[in-house]
C-alpha cells in the first residue's frame, strides 16, 4: 500500500498523475496527509536557501510559475527555517529579504501547520492541498545557485566599506526630489548633481583602490517583476554597462545576476530602482487610452518606450561618465585602473556564468512609444 510520503513524491516526479495524487491525498486522513505536507515544504525550501536561493528569489519564482495567491507558503517556509538558527547567525541581508515577505512563524505545532493555515484563511481543503502540490512541484524544478547571501547559519563574506554611505544618503535624497517633482527641469537639475557625485565618487575609488588584491568584484541578484521583466533587464542593463558592471539575465527565475565592485554596484541599484519610478510615471502621462479596443496598441506602447527610454539612459548615463573622467586631473592615471577593473568584472562573469547566449534585441512597434520613451529619459534623474 502506497504511504501518504511516497504519495506526494510521486506526484512531485512526475511518477504519478497530478489529479490521481491529489484524489489521493484528499481522501487520505488529514492526520496523515498534513503533517507530510508540511515536512515537504520546509525541507525543500530549506534545500533550496542553503543551495544559493534567498527568500525573495523562492517567493518570486513560486509567484511567476503557479498561482500568486500560493506565494504565501513560502513566507512561511521561510520563517519555519529562520526558526532554528540564532539572530546573530543570520546576515541582516537574508532577515531584511525575510521581513520583506513578513515572514512570522504564527503557528504551532509543525504537524498541525496545515490544517491551522486552513482555518486561518478559511480556505477549503482540496484547494489548499494542490496549493501544496503546485509549490513543491516548482521547488523541485529549481536548480542550486552560487551563495551570494550566505544562509543562515553560514559566515557571510566581509560587508563592504561604508565609505560612500554618506554620499549614497545624498543620492537617495536627490532621487526622492526627482521622483516627486512633476517639473522635467527640475528633475533634470537633480540629475545632473546625483549623477555628478555618483560618477564623481566611483573614479575616486577605482583610483584609491588600485593595486589592493582585497577589493575584488562580487556579483548580487536583482529581482525583476511582471509586466515588461525583458524591457526592465534591458534598463537595468543600460544602467550597468555605464557604471562598469555586467549583467546575465534569468527570465526563467526572474532576476538578473549583477557582477562589478560594490561601490558600483550600489550606484547601478539605486539608479534602477529610480528610473523604473520615473519611468512608469511618464509612461502612465503619455500612454494612449487603453480599453478593450485600445489594449492591443496600449502593450506595444508600453514595450516601445520602456526600450526607447532604457537605450537612452543608457546613452546619457554614458555621456555623463565621460565628461566625469574627462573632467579628473588623474584621467590618464584612471585608464588603465579602470581597464584592469573591466577585465575583473568580465573575469566574474564568465567564471559565474561560462556559457551564456547574447539576448535577441527588443522590438519596437510603436514609434509613438519609442519616442516617448526617449523623451522621458531626457528628463528621467540620473541617481
């Protein structure tokens, strides 16, 4: 006789059928089938987070491949595995990405986990059991990752100097101004100071830090969201190719992996965060009317400015990195600092990633988009 265990392991293969199985364990008793299903997602979550995965990486694939309402189990899971360990065991990186999902053991006993997530959300049990079915089946497809955040548990690499917080303070108020003004001027005057420090600071850096073996490239995941994930890693790679980092994105995870020196890198996150902001306000202003009838043109729009506007930040970001070396009385010393960094930051990509497949460009089909896009971009901050 076939166990509840063996049950749920067969369906997660593939061995058995998934409406069989979940016949199954239905009419199975929940005394049997809960206390399974709970031990399956804890274990395979924390497979996963002590094989590279972060919290918000499991949320979101779980969230893109099944159904979102389901995400929910990953919290938990979460703040099952959080459980065993002690705070200061935890890198304030991964507990920061924990209390981003309000990861909170709020049960009891394990064993009684699902029939309480039931009664909690007062959800009928044959749904919550695919619930669990559809999730372990997407866990079970995820491959390890490199350790970028090391899980609890684990030492984590030495945090980078703090040297640019204050100057990171300024941008990020510099951002807060851009993104709340509705005047393109005055968001273009706060550009110009916060890409200034930004660039300013970064050739600084490279110059002081030449020649320490200490200072290497590191690589961090940037989570990418629906709608429009391709032209939203488009912008982020325009951002980082004008900050000296590279970028390999994963649509079928839904993140890219960012590679360069951690000053960069901070500078590249918080530029792209901005710019989404700006972005999807001025799209929002220029968009033609949606509807039924509209929605067809209104997607192609939608596609062709954020294309239109990530090329050209990425031709202003750019433009502005150039005048700040042309504008430093050690350029020619910078040179080759800054060519012996582009080699280190290719070095960690191809070491990461040693098989990767240029992307197809994005199309434009909207000129009205493309334009538009363009347009904003010359009044987007670049921060």
């Amino acid at each position: 006789m076939t166990s509840v265990r063996e049950t749920v392991a067969a369906v997660v293969g593939g061995r058995l059928g998934y409406e069989d199985g979940l016949d199954l364990l239905t009419v199975a008793p929940a005394a049997e089938v809960d206390p399974v299903l709970a031990g399956a997602l804890f274990d395979a979550t924390a497979r996963l987070f002590r094989a590279g995965w972060q919290p918000a990486e499991v949320h979101r694939v779980v969230a893109r491949r099944g159904d979102p309402a389901h995400a929910h189990l990953i919290a938990d899971a979460v703040a099952a595995y959080l459980r065993g360990f002690k705070p200061r065991t935890v890198d304030p990186r991964w507990r920061a990405q924990a209390d981003g999902l309000d990861a909170r053991a709020w049960w009891g006993a394990d064993e009684q986990y699902v029939g309480q997530v039931t009664r909690r959300r007062r959800a009928d049990r044959v749904r919550l059991i695919d619930a669990f079915l559809s999730v372990l089946t997407v866990l079970a497809t995820l491959p390890p990752l490199d350790v970028l955040i090391p899980p609890p548990g684990q030492v984590a690499r030495p945090a980078p100097r703090n040297a640019n917080a204050a100057l990171l303070d300024r941008v990020r108020a510099l951002l807060a101004k851009a993104e709340s003004t509705t005047f393109p001027a005055e968001a273009e005057a706060y550009s110009a100071k916060a890409q200034e420090l930004i660039s300013r600071h970064s050739l600084e850096e490279a110059l002081v830090e030449a020649g320490d073996a200490r200072v290497t490239p590191y690589a961090r995941r940037v989570g990418i969201d629906h709608p429009y994930e391709s032209e939203k890693a488009a912008l982020l790679a325009s951002v980082a190719g004008a900050n000296r980092c590279q970028v390999v994105w994963s649509p079928e995870f839904g993140f890219a992996t960012l590679f360069g020196f951690d000053a960069d890198m901070d500078a590249v996150e918080l530029l792209h965060t901005s710019l989404l902001v700006q972005a999807h306000r001025a799209m929002a202003r220029d968009e033609p009317p949606g509807g039924k009838a509209g929605r067809a043109r209104l997607k192609t729009f939608r596609q062709s400015f954020l294309v239109g506007y990530a090329v050209r930040i990425g031709e202003r970001l750019a433009e502005a990195d150039r005048a700040a070396l042309a504008g430093t009385a050690d350029a020619a010393a910078l040179l080759p600092v800054l060519a012996s960094r582009e080699v280190q930051v290719r070095e960690a990509r191809e070491r990461a990633f040693p098989r990767t497949v240029r992307g197809r460009g994005l199309r434009v089909d909207s000129e009205e988009g493309w334009e538009s896009g363009r347009t904003a971009a010359d009044e987007a901050t670049l921060a």
